[in-house]
C-alpha cells in the first residue's frame, strides 16, 4: 500500500540541538500512552483553567510543569474538557498578546505571560492526549486571539459549562470519587494482525491490581501502579483477531502506594515478519466491557508524570533506550534515507539544519523518503511565531488523519512557539509533506526540521 | 484619636495618575535578625518541590523556594545538584545524564537553576553553596534516577569481596574522578559561595565497605602494603587506602574551590570517621576542609551532644550537626533549634525546605531566627517637602512614621498606598512591625517616591541598609514575590 504522510504545519521556530558527544536526557524519548478509566454516569468532565489564579494560589508553577500539572491532577479526575480563560479576573491576559500592556507579570518574580506560550502548551497537551481545549473570553478578548491563534477553537465566557471544576485547581482526589468508578474493570483491546508476529512486547501498569490476558492466557499481574512490567507476548498472538484483556481492581494499600489510583497504561511493539513494526497504546481506542457486556469506551485520566500521582519509576519506559547526542543523530532521518531524485535542495538543507528558509505566506516542503520509515516524533527548529499543524495521512490519494497527536481531532491546533516537537504514535511513511503556514502578517525562518524514526531490529 | 484616624484615612487614599503598577527590583522585605542566634542553613531539592508541591519551574519556581525560605530567617541554602544519577542543572560535561520528566515538562537540560539558584540568592544576600552527591548514580534503588554513565562504563564498574560486579563506576579510576571533579568545576563556575560534598548519600545500592576489590586495587594495594589476597572490608589500612581514591578527587575539588576564593565542605554520616569511602580524620589533618557537616539522628539529644564532643576533640575542629528527620510539633522543633544554639552549634541545618514549606513549619526558623517585633529606620534623612508616595506590605503589623508623624499603619498581608502630604523638614523614615504568633515569614517592604519642593524625585525603597536596635536588618525577600506577592497594580489586592 501506497503510504504518504503529510503534515502540514504553521510555524515558529528557532532553536538548535546542541551537539556534545555524550550527554544524556534521562527520559527521551518520552514514552507513549496514557492512563485510562471508567466515568461514572452523571460525570462533570469540564474544568474552567485560571492560571492567573493557580499561579497566586500555588506560587511556583510555571512553564509546561504548571499546564502538565494542572490538567493531569484534573484528568486523574476523570475531566477531559478545558476551558482555559484568556484573561484572568482583574482582565489581564494570559498569554503573548498584541495588547502587552495588558499581560499579567510579576516582573521580580519572572512570572510574565508574555514569555511563555501557554495556549501552545495547552494545545500541545490536546495533541497528546486528546483532550479537549477551548479558550474563553470577552468577544474583543477572542477576536484579539484568533488574530495570533486563527485555528484554535475559542467560546465565549458564558459557554463555560455551569458546575464545571476550576478555576484554579481541580481537587482531584475528591471529584475522582464523584466522576470515575471504583469497582473491578475488564478493559480490552481488540486488533487484527495480517500475520502471527516474530517479536511483540507489552508494557503495562496499572492503578491497584491488574491481571492481564491475552487471547485468553493468562499473561501477569502486579498491585504497584509506580512500576510498570514488561512481557514477552508474541506467542500468544496469531493472525487475525486478538483481543488483550485487561482486568483491572482498585485495591488500597498495595506495594509501593498509599492508596491506590484508578487506572490502565500499557503500550505494546509488535513486529511482524518482514521487520514491520506496529504499535499500540492505551487510548481511546480500548473498550470497556460493560453489565451487558456491552463495550463502552474509557475515559483518559492521566498521562505519565503528570504530578505525583502518575510519577512512574524508570523500568517503565518506551523500549527504547535513553539517547545520547550520538544515538540521537542515528534516530534522526538522513538526507541518504530520502529518495535523492525527488527530494529538493531546499528539503536537504532543512534536514541537514543549513537551511534558512524564509516563510511567508505557506509553504510545503516535500520529504520523499527513498522506502518506508516507522517516525514518532517531526522536530522543527528555526525562529519565528505561529504555528499550526495537523499530521494526515494519505491513503489512495485521499487525505485522511493517522493516529496520535491528531487523530479525532475535528480541527488543528495552533501553536506559537520556538521549538516544536511533535511527538506521536509512530506511523510509516513513505513521503512526507512539511506545510509550513506563518501567523498572518508574519514571516518566519526556519532552520531545521528533524524526522525522528524507530530503530527497528 | 478621631482627628488621627481621619488624618489616617487621607493618607490612606489610592495615588492615581503615575503610581507604580510593579514592584522595583530594589525593594526588598527586611526584618532583623538575632545576633545571639546561630545561622540557620538549609538545603534545597528543586526536584522535590517541583514533584511533591507546586511543580515549582524555572525562574518563578526558584525563586519562589528561596523567597519563601529567606523570609524564615534561613541565612544560607544548599541547592541540590543532582538526584541519584540525574543532574538538576544544565550541565555540559560529557557523559552526564540530565534529568527529563517528561509528563511533568521538567527538562532540566535547558534551565540552569543552580546560576538561578546562586544570582536570586545573592541578590537576597543568601550564602548559596551547591550541594554535591558524587557517590550517588542512582537513589533509593538501583533503578530510580541512575545515570547513563553507569551504562555506558562497565569497564569501570566497581567489586565487592565475594566478587560481583556492582554495576556502579569506581573512583579507583582516574577517568571517572575526572568526569566527578568536571562537574564540580561546573558547579563552581556557576558562582556559589563554595560546594558541599555529601557523604550521607552514597547511592543505591550504597557503597559499602566491602566495595573495591578490584583486582588492579588489590595489586595496587599489595604494592604499597605488602598485603596480598583480599584484605577485610574493615581493615584500616585497607579501608584508608580505598578511601583514598576518594581523597584524591575531595583534593581536587578543594583545590579547585580554593583558586576561585569558595570554600569546601564536607557531609558525612556520624556513623564512622573511616570508611572505604571516607577517611575525614586524614583529609582534616591535610587541612583542605573548610567545615565538616555531621549527620545526626533525631531528635537531638545527649547521644547527638556526646557524638559532637568526641568528634570535635578527636579532630580539633567544630563539626556542626544536620538532624535527619523531621518529626515533632512546631513548639518541639523550636525547642530543638535553641537546644543546639544552648550548645554552641553555630550554623542549624534544616532537612529541607520541602519539610519547612509542606507542614508549614516556616513558623520554626522564623521563630527561631526573627524577632518578635522590631522597629527599623531608614539609613539616609529624606526630602519630602512636595510630598511623595509610599507603598507598603508586611506580614507584621506595621505603623509607618516619618519622624515623628505616622504616615500609615496595616495589619499583614495587606498592600497599602499612602500620599505623602509635604512635610517641612528632612527626616527619616522609620517602621515599627510586631510579628503575629507563628508568624511563617518576616519581613515589611516598602518602595515609592520623595518628592521635593523644586519637584526632584528620589527613589525610597526598604533594603538591607536600614537599620534596627533589635538586631542585624536583613532581606528577608525581593517584595513581588510569595510569600510577598503583593500586586501594586490598579485593582489593589489578589
């Protein structure tokens, strides 16, 4: 099958990895999934967002941490809708905007909205986990941000759902008891393969007591959700249908917890003959078997190291190793893996970082890779603005959207950043299409774009 | 008393037009200090605030730990430069591990908080030392936080007696000192008042005494003594020949210390003197050791009191104790903190500002450090013969006076903006405060304007210049920050 991908993208960029032979970032790549539970019937599932507020309230938060923690301890909390004010109850705004005379700052401090792109880190974070992100605001308020952020998706204050959580914080142990069940779940994941695979493993935790089956064998269980383990499934599976099951009991005080917190994660690498890879996660993908046993689907609570409660330790990680600049480089797609015919000047000086390619207006830089390659992550350095993006793939000549970060979402997110990292589900592709698209009225440079692949055995 | 009150109430009228929307970086929280009480230290794990509290990030985190911790009275800090085998700055050398929670969008490779840490400290008038742990590759156990360099060097992995590699690098060998001493170089580079070595930590597995039996040691070590096959893990001889190698990179980094003017000190466990790692009575004869740090036990107690007496005689020196632990009411902990001042203890180190900050027993240095009340003056006469603006915010109650009329009072947590009517002649500003019970800080902070007749303006803001009968003015906080957040802008308070 003809496998093209496309992303399409608006940009700012700036950046450069810096390339010292042996240093190491513990915990990259990160690794994939995200926790997943059962809502109950009657659910609130909306939070108001006040970071104006939280930050006075919780002095010290700031940057990615303040978004990851803030949404996580509301995810745990069975909340997957957020709406994020712009500005905040005095009306300062709460993010980089045109009117900077209007950006809440607390200059000694160094807290100054005008500094860091929270509508990107929300947004990043809805790509992620598919949560969803609509920001509020007077109708002046929304039009002043859809000039910077044209694509995000925006309402009107008295759109907040009434009861909703926020808007500070969300107490997550107290609304988790209202919004998610607490009882034994059987969670499956049902899947075709075309053939029985050669190598397949499993990495699962979860929140009190999980045991785990596949095609009906019993695989392991384990009661500490801070470790995750790792099993060997790929004798268990067949061609054609499998179904991984999952019985999940909240249970208190088991090994290595306090208490124990609702919750599934697992993600899984199968590789079938001929070296192909396939991945899945746990994601909205995976059923929940009901009474009747109907299946019904989950609800995301989390994602790993979103605060303390899902603060995972070390063995529980992607297979693949931590990298150091050298095996960095060795993941990142090189212009002799490209198809030397068909790929541009202007497309190799991207991937080899010497480019300095001036965007005004869009632009859609072609990839053609010279066969297959398994990506998880599109790194693009430069500097500029506005970003927005959306991964497509193209199947028979029509554009249809692939998995993580983007699947199901109805539109794409907007993002205005220095440095952006699109990390996703790793997907093969055979051509890629970069669509750079600057905020209007803008031109901006880009450096680099980096192709992240799997190494496959 | 009505006449002040109204008096009172004319002054207290919001400035409008020009008014200051920020708190000036030269403003800063002041609060006297006891000269008769020992300095309070205590030791910061950003880590551990950015998991555990208010995931604390970047600048507003930073500074937010050490605004918080000064105004508690702690005079210096101990900023954590690594957890297990993860380093918590932006390091550059080869071969460190940084540490990267993803979820919790802590990349701790593009933020330098250890220079945050040093030039946030300073400003406050903080002696910043960086806390060095360069036994640990990993914390707890074995697979939480471990280094890479683990990984990638097996050639250097240390032995125990019954032979088992350990999977953990020796400093028997001089490319592993020398990656140690790169990242101690690193740390002094970021301009901490000195650098603290922590023996308490000693990794996971811990290093033990029957840890390096490596055969190229052995040989070594039969060369010098004489002693062949495998000496006993508490063999002296053996024990301080090992802890040697240790020496040699404590040499180093001292001397490193030295040639840029910081001091060098060391941690170590009451446990032993002598170990296969450490050999404190040797490095304090050789006189590298600025101070010697003692773990203790808690709570402190006759064994704590005897344990520091032998070791101050057995090694000349004072050793100042570290409680390990933090158990005990607020009224216990205060009544630990003047028990070790009744034993002459000089410096009190607090295990850590996560504990201090959690249970909100900022109110134990604060008691212990802080004045109850206290009345400071400004250290110049000043012109407000055309008036001028003052901005006031304390977590004392305060009356303000300029000579001897009173410009304004308020209760803590409150921000208030006076208008300076013209006064007639020059004089001082002063502040009377008086803290409530259990207060968690100290601190008043003012900043405005003096206005003179022909309209010069001078800039008038609380520093550590002021002065006090009660003991020695310091910064107890930048204002702006928590726990002196105190926005200025048009809408008043939070």
């Amino acid at each position: 099958m003809k496998t093209s991908l496309s992303v399409i993208t608006a940009l700012v960029l700036f950046a450069g990895i810096s390339s010292h032979a042996a240093r190491y970032r513990a915990h990259d790549p990160a690794w994939r999934g995200v926790w997943i539970w059962q809502r109950t019937e009657g659910a609130m599932t909306a939070a108001t967002v006040d970071m104006g507020l939280y930050i006075v309230k919780h002095p010290g938060a700031w940057g990615e941490s303040l978004i990851n923690r803030m949404a996580g301890n509301a995810m745990a909390a069975g909340v997957d809708q957020f709406y994020v004010r712009l500005a905040d109850q005095k009306g300062h705004l709460l993010y980089p905007a045109a009117d900077d005379a209007r950006v809440l700052r607390f200059n000694n401090w160094g807290v100054d909205f005008a500094t860091y792109d929270y509508p990107l880190a929300w947004m990043k974070l809805a790509n992620r986990t598919g949560v969803s992100v609509t920001f509020t605001g007077s109708q002046k308020d929304i039009d002043d941000f859809k000039v910077r952020y044209p694509l995000a998706k925006t309402a009107l204050l008295d759109a907040e759902p009434a009861g909703a959580f926020g808007p500070d914080a969300v107490n997550s142990e107290e609304a988790e008891k209202k919004n998610l069940v607490n009882h034994a779940l059987t969670i499956v994941r049902d899947f075709e393969l075309k053939a029985a695979p050669t190598k397949a493993s499993l990495c699962v935790t979860a929140g009190g007591y999980y045991e785990l089956y596949v095609n009906d064998n019993q695989v392991g269980m384990d009661a500490d959700w801070m470790r995750g383990e790792t099993y060997d499934v790929a004798p268990l599976l067949k061609a054609g249908s499998n179904r991984i099951t999952f019985i999940v009991t909240p249970e208190k005080g088991m090994a290595g917890t306090e208490k124990a917190h609702p919750g599934l994660l697992f993600n899984m690498n199968i590789q079938v003959p001929g070296g192909r890879m396939e991945f899945m996660d746990s994601d909205l993908a995976c059923r929940i078997v009901g009474k009747d046993g109907q299946l019904v689907k989950p609800c995301i609570t989390g994602f790993e190291g979103a605060g303390p409660r899902f603060r995972l330790k070390e063995p529980f990680r992607n297979n693949r190793s931590v990298l150091d600049e050298g095996k960095f480089k060795e993941l990142t797609v090189a212009v002799a893996e490209c198809d030397g015919a068909a790929l541009t000047e202007e497309a190799k000086a991207l991937l080899e970082g010497k480019a300095s390619l001036t965007v005004d207006g869009k632009k859609t830089v072609v990839i053609p890779l010279a066969k297959p390659i398994c990506l998880y992550e599109v790194r693009i350095q430069g500097a500029a603005a506005g970003v927005a993006c959306r991964l497509v793939e193209l199947r028979d000549g029509q554009e249809s959207l692939v998995a993580a970060p983007f699947a199901g979402r109805e539109e794409p997110p907007v993002a205005v950043t220095n440095e952006l990292n699109l990390p996703f589900t790793p997907v093969k592709v055979k051509e890629l299409r970069v669509e750079l698209a600057p905020m209007p009225g803008r031109k901006e440079t880009v450096k680099q774009i980096q192709l992240m692949k799997v190494k496959e055995d | 008393m009505k006449r002040l009150l109204i008096f009172l109430g004319m002054l207290s009228v919001l400035v409008g037009h020009g008014e200051e929307t920020q708190w000036r970086s030269d403003a800063f929280a002041i609060w006297p200090v006891k000269t008769d009480f020992p300095l309070q230290t205590s030791v910061v794990s950003w880590s551990d605030w950015l998991v555990f509290m208010n995931a604390h990030s970047r600048e507003p985190g930073v500074r937010a730990i050490i605004n918080e911790m000064t105004g508690s009275g702690i005079r210096q800090l101990w900023w954590r430069t690594f957890g297990g085998g993860h380093c918590l700055y932006s390091s550059q050398v080869d071969g460190v591990t940084t540490g990267n929670y993803a979820g919790q969008g802590a990349d701790f490779s593009k933020f330098n908080s250890l220079k945050e840490a040093v030039n946030f400290g300073h400003k406050l008038g903080l002696t910043v030392y960086a806390w060095y742990t360069p036994m640990e590759e990993a914390h707890g156990w074995a697979d939480n936080v471990r280094s890479r360099y683990t990984d990638m060097h097996p050639e250097m992995s240390d032995i125990d007696q019954a032979g088992k590699v350990l999977n953990v690098p020796s400093l028997f060998y001089e490319t592993y000192r020398k990656y140690k001493l790169d990242l101690a170089i690193e740390m002094l580079e970021c301009g901490p008042d000195g650098i603290v070595i922590d023996f308490e930590r000693l990794g996971a597995p811990p290093r033990r005494n029957n840890w390096g039996y490596i055969p190229a040691l052995l040989e070594e070590y039969e060369k010098v003594h004489g002693k062949g096959g495998k000496p006993q893990p508490n063999d002296p001889d053996f024990m301080r020949f090992r802890a040697n190698f240790v020496g040699m990179l404590m040499r180093d980094i001292a001397a490193e210390a030295k040639k840029r003017g910081k001091r060098f000190m060391i941690m170590f466990p009451h446990t032993a003197l002598l170990t296969a790692h450490t050999d404190i009575e040797t490095w304090n004869k050789e006189g590298f050791v600025d101070d010697f740090y003692m773990t203790c036990g808690w709570p402190f107690d006759s064994v704590t009191q005897e344990l520091l007496e032998r070791y101050r005689q057995k090694l000349g020196r004072r050793i100042l104790p570290i409680q390990y632990g933090f158990f005990g009411t607020v009224p216990e902990l205060i009544a630990q903190g003047q028990k070790l001042a009744s034993w002459g203890v000089e410096d009190i180190t607090w295990f850590e500002t996560t504990y201090l900050h959690g249970r909100d027993k900022y109110a134990i240095p604060t008691t212990l450090a802080c004045t109850p009340q206290c009345e400071m003056v400004s250290p110049t006469e000043l012109d407000f013969s055309g008036g001028g603006e003052l901005s006031v915010y304390s977590s004392a109650e305060w009356v303000l006076r300029y000579g001897d009329a009173v410009l304004g009072q308020g209760k803590p947590g409150q921000v208030v903006k006076l208008k300076v009517p013209a006064q007639a002649a020059k004089g001082r500003l002063s502040i009377a405060a008086k803290l409530p019970p259990n207060a968690l800080a100290a601190g008043v902070g003012l900043q405005g304007v003096a206005i003179s007749q022909s309209g010069e303006r001078t800039n008038v803001a609380t520093d550590g210049t002021w002065t006090s009968g009660e003991g020695a003015v310091k910064t107890t906080g930048l204002m702006g920050i928590p726990p002196f957040l105190a926005p200025l802008d048009e809408k008043g308070d939070l």
